[in-house]
C-alpha cells in the first residue's frame, strides 16, 4: 500500500517533506508529484481518476492560498484523501485552511493544521489508516506514540 503525497508547487516541498521523512520512517512507500489544480488541471484529472488502480490507499495533498487541490483531488478519486493547508505569504495560511476545511457535504476532505504540524499529522493519518489492515505499520505506530510518551518528562526541574 501507498501512500501519494501531492503539492500544488515545488514552493510547498519544504513542508511537505515532513510527511514524507514520517511514511518513510515507517516504511511505507510514497509517491511524491507536483499536480496544481489551476497550473495542470488535466494532470490532477488523469492523477486523481488513476491513482487508486496504482496501489495508492490514502492520498495526502498541500496546497496553499485559495487551496482547491485537495477537494478537486477528493471530487475524482474514492480514496482518502487529507488536506495540509501551506502557510500564505499574505493571510499566513488561514486562506488554505478555510479553502481545505470548508468543503461543502458530499466531498470530504481530511483537514490537518496549517504547516508542519499538518504535514506531519497528515503522514501519522495515513499510517493509522494503513494499519487497520497492516499490522507492522500498525506496532511502527504504537511503537512512535510510546516514544513520544516517553520523551515527556515527568516532572518539571
Ligand atoms: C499554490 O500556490 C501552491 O500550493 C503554493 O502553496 C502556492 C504558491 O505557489 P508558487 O507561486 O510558490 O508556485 O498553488
């Protein structure tokens, strides 16, 4: 299984490559694309309709400004798909967010936090819907949550 990880300019590459790093760590394969729904809209058809038959199980898409990538991509494709609002130069991101989270029913997208925080909850996302049916994703996940447990210190100094 999967996972593509798509963003709408090369600009948005620095975030998305926390994801990235994420679903490397746990060994699952990634699919990294440049699609811009406005730039290329015939390659975000032919990506979108094709990449469930190219063993893509979750699709994780960035964009930024007025963000229609992620809900484009979910109006063609049945998979799931999770949106990483990129922070804006002018509104800081909250344009992407509200562009990303404001889908109207019928077309869900998965909205993470704008930014890193985002990129890096869109990849655990995907890995906690990779391991319903993949069980060593699934002890790389628990293990990574353990950890972090445990770099909480107990007390204050
Ligand atoms: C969006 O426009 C991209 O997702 C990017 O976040 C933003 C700016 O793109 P560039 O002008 O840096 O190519 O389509």
């Amino acid at each position: 299984m999967k996972v593509a990880v798509i963003m709408g300019s090369i600009s948005d590459m620095p975030v998305m490559q926390d994801a990235i790093d994420i679903l490397n760590g746990f060994d699952i394969e990634t699919e990294v694309d440049i699609v811009s729904a406005h730039r290329t809209p015939d390659k975000l058809v032919d990506f979108s309709k094709n990449a469930h038959q190219r063993g893509i199980s979750v699709i994780i898409a960035g964009a930024g400004g007025s963000a229609h990538l992620p809900g484009m991509i979910a109006a063609l494709s049945p998979l799931p798909v999770l949106g990483v609002p990129i922070e804006s130069k002018k509104l800081k991101g909250l344009d992407s967010l509200l562009s990303i989270a404001q889908m109207p029913k019928g077309i869900p997208v998965g909205t993470l936090a704008i930014g890193e925080d985002g990129a890096i909850n869109a990849a655990l996302l995907a890995a906690s819907i990779i391991g319903l049916s993949d069980l060593t994703v699934k002890k790389k996940l628990n293990q990574f949550r353990l950890g972090q447990s445990k770099s909480v210190k107990k007390k204050p100094k």
